[in-house]
C-alpha cells in the first residue's frame, strides 16, 4: 500500500470502530474494548509508519485525492505534512487514553456504547479537519466537529446545564462555521481554488486582494469561537457539563485546538500585514489575560481548567499574531505542551470527581492524605501549567516571553505585551498553585460526599501517568523527544527555512527568565497573601453569569423571529406572495439600474403584427382575468384563453411542440380546476383595501418592467445562442430530428428524471391531502337553484365513451412520433389524461372506475422506474448515466425504422405523468354525497 493510500485508512479506521461499536457493543460487551481501543491504535500505529515519510525532506507532504464535486471545486483531497502529523498525533494518541480512562470513569448504568460511538466519530471527525488537503473539504468536517461535540457535551441530557452548555456550544461554533464557509468561498475565489496546495502558494495575491478583510475577518471570527477567545469564550466553561472524558479531550487536544490549527494551517498565507497583527494578536491578549483571571476566581475544578485552557488557547493565539518565524515555533511548541499537560489535568479532576463526588474547591481539601498517587500526578501537572522549570510548561513559556519582547509594532506601548504576559504568568502560577493548595493540602477533614476518598482502579490512572512523564521527559530533554516534531510542524507551518532556536534548558540569566522568575513569585504571593482578598472578588463576580445572559439573549432572538413571523406569515396568501416577488425584484434590479448601459449593439429588429397582436390579446385576457377574479368561473375561462395566446404565440415563432405542450397542459389545468371550482362559492366576496391594490399594482407593474428591460438589455446583446449545439447534435448524438425531445429525453434526460420524480411526489401529496378530507357536495347550485335529478348528461357521457379509443389513438401516436416530429411522452400523457378526465366527468367516479380501473400510484411508480433502468442500462454497457443508443432497422412490412432508447425513457415520463395526473383527479372527483342521494352516482 502506498504512502498515500494510508490517509483515507486513518480515515476510516475510527469510523470503523465507531460502526463496529455500534452493532456488536451491545450484543457481545466482551468485544467493545478491543474495538475501540484496538482500531485507534492501529491508526495511531499507522500514522507512526508514515513518520519516515513526513520528516525525511523538509516541507514534503503526502497527499491523496479523489474527484468529488469537481464543478464546486470540492474533492476528496487528503493531505499529511508536519503539521497535519502533529494534530493528527494528538487526536490519536490523546484520543486513545481517553477512551482507556473512558471505561473506568463511566458507571455501569450509562450508555457505554453510545458515548463510544460519539468520541470515536468525533476522531473521525478531527482527523478530517487536520487531514483535509481541499477548504471546502475543511469546512465540512469543521461542522461536523461542531455538532458530534454538541452530543457529547449533551451526552447527560437528563442535565439542564449538559442541555445547555451544549446548545450554548453549538451555536456559537455553528455560527462560527458559517463564517467559515464565507471565508473560504472568498479565499476561494481570490485563489481560483479550494485546493490547498494552491491557495497556500498565492501568499502575495490574497494578501493585496481588496476582499482580503473581509476574508481574513470571516475566518478569524471561525478560529475565535472555536477556540474559544474573549469575546468568545463564554461558552467552554458551560461545556464542563460533559463527561470528564469529553472535556479531556475535546477541551485539551482536539475542537479548541481546531481554531489554533486553521491559524497555523493558513498562515502563510495571510499572516505578515498590519490587520492580521491587530486582529490576531490583540484578541490572544485580551483571552490570555481574562482567561487567568477568572481561572482564579473559579469555585468549580473543572471550571477552573477550562478558563486556564481559555488562556493558553489566548497564548497561542498571541504567539501566532506577533507574526515572527519564532513566535510561531513557540506557538506550535506549546501546542504540544498545553494539549499534554491539560489532558492529564482534565483525567486527574475527573479521578477526583469520581472518587469524592464534588468538584466544589471550598469543600475539597487535604486529599493528598487519601489520594497520593493521584496527588503526585496532579502536581506535576498542574506545575507544568504553571512553566516551573523542568517541565515542559517551562520551555515554551521562555520561548513567549522572549518574542513578546522583540516585537515592535507598538512603538512606545511595546512594552504593554511584556508586562500584560509577565501578569499573565503570574495569575497562571497563583491559579496552579490554588490547584494543588487548595485541594491536596489544608487543614481540616475535607467535606466530601463520598468519604474517605481513596485511589481510583488501576487502570483509570494510566493515561495520566503515560502523559505526566511526558511533561517530565520533555521538560528535562526536549530535543530529543519532540525536537524532530516541532521542526516538520514549524517548517509545514511558516514554508520557510526555520529560524535559529534553541531547546536547552538553560539559556543563562535574560530578560525572559527573569520575567518567569517575577511572574512565578507574583503568583506565589498573590496566592499565599492575598487569599481574602481572592475571596472577595469571587464573591462579586458571583452573580455574573454567561449562561444567563445567553439565555436572556436566545429567548429575545426567539421574541424577535415571532414578532417577524407574525408579521410576514400571517396567513394571506397574497402578502406571502408580494413577500416573494419584491425579494426577486429587488436584486435585479440593483443591477439593471444603470439604463445607459442597458442597450447593446444589436439592433432592433422589424415588430411582427401577427406576434405583436397575439401578445396584446395575452395582455388583455390577463387583465380581464384580473378584473373579473370575483367571479371564479368566468376569470377561468379568461385564463385559458392566456395559455390559447401562449400556445399561438410558440406557433408564431415555429415552436409547435411547445404549442402541443402548452394547449394540452391548459385542457388538463382547465379541467382539474372546473372540478375544485365544484366545491367553491360562485363568486369571491373579499374586496381587498386600497393599500393592498396599490401594493399589488406596483408590484405588476415593476415585475413587467424589470421582465422587459432584462428581456431588452439580453436580446440586444450578440450572445451565441446555445440552441447551435443542439440543433447540430440531435440526430448525431440522440438520434432523433425533434430537438426538444432529443433535448428533453437525452442530453438534459437527467433533470427531465427529476424533474418527474418531483411531479410524483406532488401527486401523491395532494393524494394524501385529498384522502383526508371530507368534501361536502353544495346543497345547491351557486344561482340557487337545485341541482338536475340527471347526475351526469347522457349526451356528453356518450360522446366521452365514443372519443376515448379516438383519443388514446392519438396519443399513442404522438407518442410513437415524438423523437422525430412534434410529439413526445408528455405530450400523449397529457393527452391520455385529458381522454380518461372527460371520463370522470362525464360518467362520474364510480362507473369510471368500475370499468377502468387501474392502480395509477403504481403505473406512475412504474414510469420513474423504466426511466431510472435505461439510464442504468447505459451504465452496465460502460457509458455515462442515460446515454442514448439508437440505430435503423429494417421490419418485414414496415420498412426502415428508427429505435432508440431515449424511446424507453419517453415512454417512462409517459406513465408517471398520466398516472401522477390521474391520482389527483380521481381523489378530487370524489365528494360527499347528502342522504337523499346517497344511492346515486356522484
């Protein structure tokens, strides 16, 4: 298997274990845990394999990609550099120990099987976003980050804060991902593609497009909320409400860290101007700073760790705004610390969680006496947090110290980003130092409700082992465990030579290390001294609450869409319509606005009297259609002489297949309409207000207008018409001189498919529409009068009975005709429809259905799968989806004759057509008969 071929089996090994989760988890138990740990680790494993590959030449990236939706610039584009290997590590191997922790935390009772399959899909789900070699691709797999973490936040649902933090969650990085995608449409259309590689190589381009701010806006708002940055961030401390697991892993490693890779992922690309400075940079300091002061400030374990992961993720995000060669390294260096370190403190909380039953900091105190091996592990943890030296914390804790000072962008305020991150460290090392104090150490019993406490399972304290000696072992030799790591994922990132860095321990007495010494004894005293006064400031911020205000603020949006809905659907028919037209009329007409523009070089030909005429009679029958609407009989018969002057105006213009089209579509309309009028009052009673007149009156009045300025601004313009390809083509490529049936059945045979399945599922609505309801027949007729002892003439019944084989000869013909003259499949069905209508009316439902009684929904099914199989058979014969084949034979007694299978196809839009008709009109026929005729034909 080639290199390549490995990253789509990364893919789908966690969907695998997912599926796999899902259909035996719960028949055999005993196979869960070597699914879902054993296929993770195989990709782990897998990935491993590829390092070679990935660090053996500097930039070098593997890559895979498959043609998707190549007309939207979409593939299935997978790509592996550095950078991608470094992500992809961290979703596999801190993924894999938390579904090892996973099984000890979670108690017998919860839905095991279900949680797997959410973390196990979420994997797949990350391993896109870091994978993905295509940004339309990216944007995918970022939605569905959004909405698996939305589940397993939610995983508790019998919780109202799980409920909510969950929702909060959602709607703030699905409004994010929507930002996404306008992003990277823009970037798109700056670069001329979504693929990667050739967006990250138009650096100069993008940056000096006008629709970068724009673009670069959009796409930071989707890292912010992803990552959680101020003012963004309410929403992670709401999320604690998941399963410990979940918050180790999505809240460490994984979906906040997405928002910090599209930072690294596209940086080449649009880093180095003064907004990306600003922007970026500004937005990393305010979270760094807020993020640790409220870790500070915070009673609830968890919630503590997830304002300290808030302003790490502000860290890394600064690091990259300061847009220096070693401000990234760093940046990607902490990455890796921070994911590695928080997991374990995340595993270590929920050890304690699920061993004393709170998390509460006021009532947790002195477990170190309980719990010493879960102590140990904590505080080195919690240490490597803080960037005490010889934990791996420290290294790139030094690394940002240093860059914070060599920017200069500020000019005389550059030392406002060395003192505001020396603070930050210090709130950093008092809100660890609250960690460990305040629950290992203390005076006093500690007030638990489970008491004593005591160590968890074994096994439950593996991972956090496993990633404690990990800060330990890259905090005391860091070039020798990551070193290689850090270099492929710096040079992926910058696509440049890397600058001079060094990862010793010791770099002599500098300003950097002196600012760790003064951050690290500020937080010391700030802990230790300033106790009440900690105390105090918790009490205030108390009452403050982000989940209130977003509820406040969710139920005002919700107040504000009634209102509006109230006021668009208010349940008139005409104003939903005005509602549509004015929104199609509007942005055309933004555009047709400027008038001198409009008119082009072709000029105007002779008016044709016949044509003009015909189109003054269209006019006038609509008007009068129009003035007469009250009475309902006689604005129908007005509105089929509109469709006569339509079908005479296609003749004009030699169309007659249309014309046949058009006069059989008008008789079917007529007739079906006749029958719903049956049930209506004679007359409309509703006389509209004078502002709903003159609402509707602009509106026609602008629609004409705009119809006709567009119609002028087109056919004065020399544009190919692209009937030239059509008319060459048709009896070469289908086989048949009718170009609208050739065009209909074969080149465009796959809308004309749509386009029937779509007219089936509307008769079978009205089916079950009209199935349901009770049509009462009138007492009366609308004059008045009784209605005759004859339910249906005589004289019409058996005109009906004799024109009905006339007229099914004629649509046979026209069917048999239509690839070569006017005619076709829905023509003759039209035709068919319109013989066995005049039947129901005629006869009535009941004896027409007696004698003719077949299963419409099935020759209508019948007709969409005909048309569906000649398409496959040009499948199975190696050709695209409905090709046509066609040739010329020769039949004893016939002669030459042409076949061909569009025919077939024809033949399938035939019976969907007039079953789909028949459907409708044999449920409306249908009405309630009054007692005294209950005996009668209706």
């Amino acid at each position: 298997m080639g290199a390549g071929m490995a990253l789509p089996l990364l893919l789908a090994l966690p969907l695998l274990a997912a599926a796999l989760t899902w259909l035996i988890g719960t028949r055999t138990p005993r196979l869960l845990a070597p699914v879902i740990l054993g296929l993770p680790l195989a990709a782990l494993m897998l990935l491993l394999s590829l390092r070679g590959e990935v660090f053996a030449q500097p930039g070098h990236a593997l890559g895979w990609r498959v043609a998707w939706l190549p007309a939207l610039g979409l593939d299935l584009s997978l790509r592996l550099d550095g950078l991608a290997f470094l992500f992809a590590l961290l979703v596999l191997g801190v993924g894999l120990l938390v579904i090892l922790y996973a099984r000890y935390y979670l108690a017998r009772n919860e839905s095991a099987v279900r949680f797997f399959c959410l973390l196990l899909l979420f994997m797949a789900a990350m391993l896109g976003v870091v994978l993905a070699g295509n940004l339309l691709l990216l944007v995918v797999f970022w939605e569905l980050t959004s909405i698996l973490s939305f589940l397993l936040i939610g995983f508790w649902s019998w919780r109202a804060d799980a409920r909510q933090g969950a929702r909060m969650a959602l709607a703030v990085t699905g409004g994010g991902g929507l930002a996404l995608l306008a992003g990277v449409l823009l970037l798109g259309h700056i670069c001329g593609s979504f693929e990667l590689s050739v967006v990250l190589a138009q650096a100069g381009k993008v940056q000096h497009h006008p629709l970068y701010l724009p673009m670069l806006v959009l796409v930071l708002l989707a890292v912010f909320t992803k990552s959680a940055q101020f003012p963004f961030s309410f929403w992670l401390p709401h999320a604690m409400a998941a399963p410990t697991p979940v918050s180790a892993y999505l809240h460490s490693a994984t979906m906040v860290k997405a928002g910090v890779f599209l930072l690294a992922r596209l940086y080449p690309v649009l880093d180095g101007t003064n907004s990306w400075f600003y922007l970026v940079s500004m937005t990393g300091l305010a979270t760094l700073i807020v993020g640790a002061g409220l870790a500070l400030l915070q009673r609830d374990l968890k919630g503590l760790l997830a304002y300290s992961t808030i302003s790490h993720l502000g860290l890394i995000t600064l690091l990259f705004g300061l847009d220096t060669q070693l401000s990234t390294v760093a940046a990607i260096f902490h990455i890796i610390n921070h994911a590695v370190f928080k997991a374990s403190l995340f595993m270590a909380a929920g050890i304690i969680d699920h061993e004393t039953g709170t998390r509460d900091l006021d009532r947790l105190r002195g477990l170190a006496r309980y719990m010493p091996h879960t102590a140990v592990l904590a505080i080195v943890a919690s240490l490597s947090m803080a960037g005490v030296p010889l934990f791996n914390g420290f290294l790139s804790k030094e690394m940002f110290f240093g860059e914070t000072l060599a920017q200069g962008l500020l000019g005389e305020f550059n030392w406002v980003i060395p003192a505001a991150a020396t603070m930050a460290g210090a709130l950093t090392m008092a809100y660890s130092l609250r960690f460990i104090y305040g629950v290992f150490f203390g005076g006093g019993r500690p007030d638990l409700p489970n008491y004593p406490p005591h160590e968890p399972p074994r096994f439950m304290k593996v991972p956090v082992e496993f990633l404690v000696v990990i800060c330990l072992v890259v905090g005391l030799v860091p070039a020798y465990t990551v070193g290689d790591l850090l270099a492929a994922a710096s040079l992926a990132t910058l696509r440049a030579p890397l600058p001079e860095y060094s990862l010793n321990l010791w770099h002599g007495v500098n300003l950097p290390l002196v600012m760790s010494l003064v951050s690290m004894a500020g937080g010391a005293t700030l802990f230790f001294l300033r106790r009440d006064a900690l105390r105090r400031w918790q009490q205030a911020i108390e009452h403050l609450s982000a989940r209130r205000s977003f509820e406040h603020g969710m139920r005002a949006l919700e107040r504000f869409a009634a209102a509006v809905t109230r006021w668009l659907e208010n349940g008139s028919l005409p104003t939903y319509i005005a509602w549509m037209l004015l929104a199609m009329l509007a942005l055309p007409a933004y555009f047709l606005a400027d008038l001198a523009a409009l008119a082009g070089s072709v000029p105007a030909g002779a008016i044709d009297p016949i044509g003009a005429a015909t189109l003054a009679l269209l006019a006038l029958c609509a008007i009068a259609v129009v003035a007469t609407y009250r009475q309902r009989l006689l604005a129908l018969v007005l509105l089929s002489g509109c469709g006569l002057m339509v079908s005479l105006a296609f003749l004009r213009f030699s169309a007659p297949d249309l014309a046949l089209t058009q006069i059989s579509v008008e008789v079917v309309t007529i007739l079906v309409l006749v029958l719903a009028l049956f049930y209506l009052p004679r007359e409309t009673h509703d006389r509209p207000r004078a502002g709903r007149r003159v609402r509707d009156a602009v509106l026609a009045l602008g629609g004409g207008t705009l119809l006709a300025v567009a119609a002028y601004a087109v056919m004065t313009r020399p544009y190919d018409p692209v009937s030239t390809f059509y008319i060459e083509q048709a009896v070469p490529g289908g086989g048949g001189h009718n170009v609208v049936n050739v065009l209909l059945v074969d080149f465009r045979g796959f809308d004309t498919l749509g386009e029937i399945c779509v007219l089936l599922v509307a008769g079978l609505a009205v089916q079950a529409l009209l199935k349901g309801m009770r049509l009462p027949t009138p007492s009366a007729a609308p004059d008045g009068l009784p209605w005759t002892s004859q339910a249906h003439p005589l004289l019409l019944a058996m005109l009906a009975r004799l024109m009905l084989p006339l007229t099914l000869l004629v649509a046979a013909f026209i069917l048999l005709r239509g690839h070569n003259q006017p005619g076709g499949g829905f023509i003759a069905a039209l035709i068919t429809s319109v013989a066995l209508l005049l039947q129901y009316v005629a006869n009535g439902v009941r004896w027409t259905e007696a004698r003719i009684a077949p299963d419409y929904r099935a020759i209508a099914g019948a007709g969409i799968l005909l048309a569906g199989l000649t398409g496959l058979g040009s499948l199975a014969f190696g050709y695209p989806f409905l090709t046509t084949a066609f040739g010329h034979f020769h039949l004893p007694g016939i002669g030459e004759v042409e076949l061909a299978t569009a025919m077939i196809f024809d033949l399938g839009v035939f019976c969907t057509v007039t079953g789909t008709t028949l459907v409708i009109v044999s449920h409306l026929g249908v009405r309630n008969l009054p007692p005294a005729q209950a005996t009668e034909d209706d």
